[in-house]
C-alpha cells in the first residue's frame, strides 16, 4: 500500500540529513534493508493507533528540538561505585578518551563503524535482524531508521561469565544533538553479562539495543534516564531469548520532557524466563510511555512486567503493554502491571493493557490502575510525627518499591533506590 | 495535661453528629479509661484529638498542656506529644518499619528542635525496646504492620510509643486481637511508660485490660457524651452489667 503522501514527506524530510556509516557487506546489507522498512512503514504520525498517547512530531522533525544541557553537581555520578568497564559516549558518540579500557573477560566489545568494515561477523545474524523481527505485527518505524542510519554503536558479545558488568554513560554535551546509537549484544550459550546504561544521551536521542540471549544464557539491564529534562528519547530493546535463558531489564526515569522506551521480547526457547520492569517519575511536562511487546512462541515460559510512574503537576504517563501468546506456547506465564499514582489532579496516565492469547492452557493476568496517595497511610505517618510532605515522598517511594524490588542486585537496587529518594528529597527542598 | 472541653464534632461530609459535647481531663501521672457501647465515638474522639481529615468541630476546644490541638495538623500534635495506638494499625507496604521509626523519631526531634538520633542509638534503643515486646528483627524489617498479625501490629504500637516517648497516649482498643500473653506484654509497654510527667487514656471494650493497667479514673462514653465518670469499680459494673442500666440513668 502506498503511504499518504503527508507521511511519505516527512519521512523523506526526516531521512534527508542523515548518512550511513560505511560499512562491509553484511553491515551495509542491513541498513539497506532497513532503509527499505522505514520508506515503506514512514514515520509514525499521530493518527497512528500505537502513536495516540505519544505525539511523535518532535521525534520525526528534520532537527532535533534544542535541548538545555544539565551539569550534575549535587550527586556523584550514577554506578561509580561500582565494578565495571565504563564506555562514554558523548552526544552519541563513543569517547575513548573517557572510557576505560574495553577489554574484559569473558566478553569482546567492539565498536560498530569498525566492526562493520569486516566481511563476516556474528553481529550479521544480529543487527537490524531482531529489529526486522519486531517490526511485525506493529511497526517501529524508529528502530528500523536506527538501523539504517545509526552513527555509532557497541557490538558486545559475552562467551562466559563477564568478568565485570559494562556501563555504558551517555553524555549530552550539546544543545541541538540528534543521536542515533545502535548496539548489538549476544550472551553466548551459558555465558552471563550484565549491562547498566545511564545518561539523556543527546538533545534528542534514538538508541537501538537488540539483545541475543541464547540457551541457558543470562542477560541483566539496569538503566538510569535521569535529570535532564529538556532532552527526548526513543528507545527499544529487542529481545530474542533462547531455551532456559534469563532476561531482565529495569529502567529508572527521572524527567524527561519526551521518553518512549520500547521493548520487544520474543521467546524462541523453551523454559526461559523474561522480568521487564521500570519506575519512573515527573513533573509538568513530563511524558513517558513505556511500550512493551511479548512474544511467547515456545512452551512453560514466563514473563513479568511491572510498571510504576509517579506523576503530577500535569505530567503524562503512557503503557502500552501486550503479551501475545502463539498457538502451541503451553504453560506460558504472563504477568503485567502498570500503575500510576497521580500525586494531582492534572496528571494523567493513559493505559493499554492487552493480551492475545491462542494457547489452551496457560496463565495470565493484567491489571492497570492509577491512584492518589493512600489517605489512611498518609494520615498514620503524620501522627508519628512525619511531615505532610516527607510522608508523602515516603509514600511515593513505597509506591515504587515494588519495581526496584525486580532488581536483582542489591547494590544496584539500592543505589537506584537512593536515587529517587534524592530526586524525591531536591523537590521537596 | 489533656483537657477537653464540650467538643462538639460531626462528620465532614454529611449533617451527622458524633461527639456531642465531651468534657474530659487527664492529669499528668495518670490513667484515664473510656469505655462504651460500639459506637459511641471512642474512636472518633482519638482521631479529633490526633487531627484526621473528615471531622469537622463544630464547638468546643482540646488543648495538650495549655496548647490549642486543634489548630495543629497531625505531625505537630504528635511533636508536641500526642501519640495514639490505632484501633487498626495501617499497612504500608514498601516502608521498612525500621526507616518509618527512625524518620519518625527524628522528625518529631527536629520539629522540637532537638538533635536527631544517630544511627548507632537509634538501633540500641530499638533492639531493646523490641526486646521486651518480644518483637523480632524479622518484623523490624518487614513494611510497616504489612503481613502482621492482630496482635503483631498491636504489638507495633506500643513499641513506637516506646521510641516516641510521648506526653499523652491515646491507646484505642490496643487490648483487641492479643492473646493472653501479648496482653501482659502491652501491660508492661504500658506500665513501664507510666509516670508523673506523662498522661493516659486507655480505650476498652475488656475490663481484663484494666486488671494489667490499673486506671485512676474511669468513664462511660455512649452517644458522643461521657455519661458517668468513677474510679476502677466502674469498669467492673460495666463488665457485670453492661451499659443498660447506666444508659437508663441518664436518660
Ligand atoms: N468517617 C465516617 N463516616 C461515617 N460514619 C462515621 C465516620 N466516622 C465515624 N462514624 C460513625 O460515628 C460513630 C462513632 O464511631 P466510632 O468509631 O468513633 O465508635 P467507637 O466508639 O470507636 O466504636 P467501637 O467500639 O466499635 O470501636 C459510628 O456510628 C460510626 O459509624
Ligand atoms: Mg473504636
């Protein structure tokens, strides 16, 4: 079907400026492909059902809206306390100079302009390939113009345990950066790799991260989106996951006047597992949408999503959130959560929750809800002596817990607990 | 130190009258009772007197040693030493007990302005005080009273009264849902907290409890009013004879 012709201008528009890296065979096979999905898909408009919560006009514009950079002074940065190999990349671009070495065992990281020069590669079976995936049964026009003309990325693959997480610390530097950044990563069979991401990343930031989890392999993902507000991230992860494989991503927001986070999880294997999870919170212009695609196409596996946003002052919350169960996925275990506790009267939180199912016996339950604050609690803490407004952080903070709780790490779990007390505690003054 | 004059409260939301005109006065050293019938607005006086929206005083005054409770919200009353043991303690699940103590005591400290417990006190003192309740460090981790039984969360109560170490206590019903034992253990809570600077008003259904806690001064609240006051035979004429005949009296 041709594409109208208002939506064929702009996505010529939005394409026009951009270039492609250059690249060997397989890499250049893959943007071309991907090029060819984004002409025939064309960028979402907002008369696209999975674009009504979400205007995507800023995202789709030629350039990219300015965006106030945000120097951090009141905390020490996010995860440096950690072990870890830390790889900067600044306005999308990868910053040698302000990462740490990359060598690590049990893992090869490697940058994707050099990577992609080569004839062969694994990233060939990777790259563009769960993005073309994923592409079905709703499009992501976004990710497929990443593939296409994405101007840096990682290819991370880890044959054994990773003998350190890698993070990966996204700098924005520049006022009208447009960065588009495309990882691939593989977990070998058995081999176990934890990756954490933080920072706005650029005025305006497209990151792909498409993530191979074969057999009995491990794949964990922290995140931290924090701060900055004036910046707009789209964001996807696609997933494959491989028989008894683990999968688990969080993400922490915190601001953010446009934030999109996509994931696409397919199950291929059987007796895997997939925990998805997020908290996130804002102020005013606020708007975050968590987006989410399970695809359970293999037997007795389970997946978990659980979603919390605070919001107020006119803030938006968005989830869209679906677990498609094939014909022949038995004992599939599908949990969704989505809440949000509207902290006024002006915030909204604008949820779709849905589950397609074409297997027999399986068990999955959704719910949404959105709230105010529990009086009765609030009421209770007062009369201990905590004040209205500390006991409403405290409570806001409770109201998170049960998504830093699918956190695994302890460390990290704190950590990004404290985070959002602090964030919590700077408003309140 | 508590002194409540003709309070007069009817329901926010709705013409509905619940106290009507309560004249009551606990001194410092002592221990008042309320008894009476379901109902009567026991209840609904602690929640007055600590500051919980949804009441609305239509006449009278409730002063804490000569200061007006009433203009103060919740947080202030309770830093000016008004503590109660809720009828039914809330579950706030995701709030470590321990955090909520700790902000609580240090809040109500600061709002004094007083300096707030280090870390390394606040532990001691509340491993003992949890000690003598025979509360465990598992239910010290646990959210606040979530998962807790009856008499676990009553048990609760009596230990963050102990930490607080308020002027006035308001306990409501604490003696409701403990067993045997629990009850002799709140007794002590309350027993050891017992002296001349500090107040009490004990609401009770059970003569039982007023065995453990010796009262001063009893009365007899039924439909928003205090009907009799007595000394500790009261509670036992209650417990033979219910509330008819007293009712009548009035009547
Ligand atoms: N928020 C409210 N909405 C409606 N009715 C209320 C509310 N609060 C109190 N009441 C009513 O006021 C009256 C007094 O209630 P209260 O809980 O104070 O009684 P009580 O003496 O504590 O009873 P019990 O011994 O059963 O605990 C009752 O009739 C109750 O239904
Ligand atoms: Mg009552």
């Amino acid at each position: 079907m041709a594409l109208p012709q208002a939506k064929l201008d702009a996505t010529e528009a939005r394409i026009s400026g951009l270039s492609r890296i250059p690249g060997g065979a397989w890499l250049d096979a893959a943007q071309g492909a991907a090029l060819e999905r984004v002409l025939a898909m064309g960028v979402p408009g907002r008369r696209d059902e999975y674009w009504r919560f979400t205007d995507p006009a800023a995202l789709n514009a030629p350039e990219a809206p300015t965006a106030a950079t945000m120097t951090v002074t009141d905390e020490a940065p996010i995860f440096d306390e950690i072990d870890r190999v830390k790889l900067v990349f600044v306005d999308g671009m990868f910053d040698a100079e302000a990462s740490d070495d990359p060598r690590l065992a049990g893992v090869e990281i490697e940058r994707l302009a050099e990577a992609g020069k080569t004839d062969i590669h694994w990233a060939r079976d990777v790259y563009g390939m769960l993005e073309a995936r994923g592409q079905s049964p709703v499009q992501r026009p976004f990710a497929a113009l990443n593939t296409a003309f994405a101007q840096d990325g990682l290819l991370i693959r880890a044959t054994g345990k990773a003998g350190r997480h890698v993070h990966l610390v996204y700098l924005h530097e520049s006022e009208s950066s447009d960065a588009i950044l495309h990882h691939c990563i593989k977990v070998e069979e058995g081999a176990e790799l934890t990756v954490l991401e933080n920072g706005p990343g650029a005025a305006r930031f497209n990151k792909v991260m498409e993530v191979e989890v074969a057999n009995r392999a491990t794949f964990n993902h922290i995140r931290a989106q924090g701060r900055d507000h004036e910046r707009r991230a789209m964001t996807h992860i696609f997933a494959r996951l491989g028989a008894e494989s683990l999968f688990k991503s969080f993400t922490m927001t915190a601001n953010g006047v446009l934030t999109r986070n996509e994931a696409v999880i397919e199950f291929t294997g059987d007796n895997a597992s997939a925990h998805v999870a997020g908290a996130a919170m804002g102020d005013g212009d606020f708007h975050h949408d968590d987006t989410v695609f399970i695809t359970h196409d293999a037997v007795n596996c389970e997946s978990r999503q659980v979603y919390k946003k605070v919001l107020r002052n006119g803030a938006t919350g968005v989830f869209q959130g679906k677990i498609l169960v094939k014909a022949g996925a038995q004992k599939t275990d599908g949990y969704q959560m989505s809440q949000a506790l509207l902290l006024d009267d002006d915030a909204q939180f604008l949820a779709k929750p849905e589950l397609e199912i074409y297997a027999d016996d399986v068990a999955c339950s959704h719910g949404s809800t959105s709230g105010a604050i529990d009086e009765e609690a609030l009421f209770y803490l007062r009369a201990r002596g905590v004040p209205k407004a500390e006991a409403t952080d405290m409570l806001t903070l409770s109201f998170l817990a049960e998504a830093i709780q699918e956190i695994g790490d302890e460390t990290i779990r704190d950590e990004i607990h404290d985070r959002l007390e602090a964030w919590l505690a700077r408003r309140r003054g | 130190m508590l002194e409540i004059k003709n309070l007069h409260v009817k329901l926010e939301e709705e013409d509905k009258a619940i106290l009507k005109g309560v004249n009551l006065t606990v001194e410092a050293g002592k221990v008042h009772a309320i008894m009476g019938p379901n109902g009567s607005g026991k209840s609904t006086l602690s929640y007055v007197l600590s500051g919980k929206d949804g009441y609305e005083v239509t006449d009278g005054s409730a002063t804490l040693l000569g200061e007006d409770l009433l203009s103060m919200d919740p947080e202030q009353r309770a830093a000016a030493g008004l503590f109660l043991a809720f009828q039914y303690p809330v579950e706030i699940p995701g709030v470590g007990n321990m955090t909520f103590l700790r902000t609580a005591v240090n809040a109500q400290r600061k709002a004094r302005g007083e300096e707030e417990m280090s870390s390394a006190d606040f532990l001691k003192l509340v491993r003992q005080k949890a000690k003598e309740l025979e509360i465990d460090a598992d239910m010290l981790k646990r959210p606040v009273n979530t998962g807790f039984s009856g008499g676990e969360k009553k048990r609760n109560e009596i230990l963050q009264m102990a930490m607080l170490e308020p002027k006035m206590c308001i306990l409501d019903e604490t003696d409701s849902g403990l067993d045997v034992d629990a009850m002799k253990l709140v007794a002590q809570g309350v027993n050891a907290l017992r002296d001349a600077g500090r107040g009490f008003l004990v609401i009770t259904h059970y003569q039982r409890l007023l065995n453990h806690i010796q009262p001063d001064v009893v009365h007899i609240m039924s439909e928003g009013r205090i009907i009799k006051t007595g000394g500790p035979e009261l509670a036992l004429e209650v417990e033979e004879n219910g509330y008819a005949d007293l009712k009548a009296e009035v009547a």
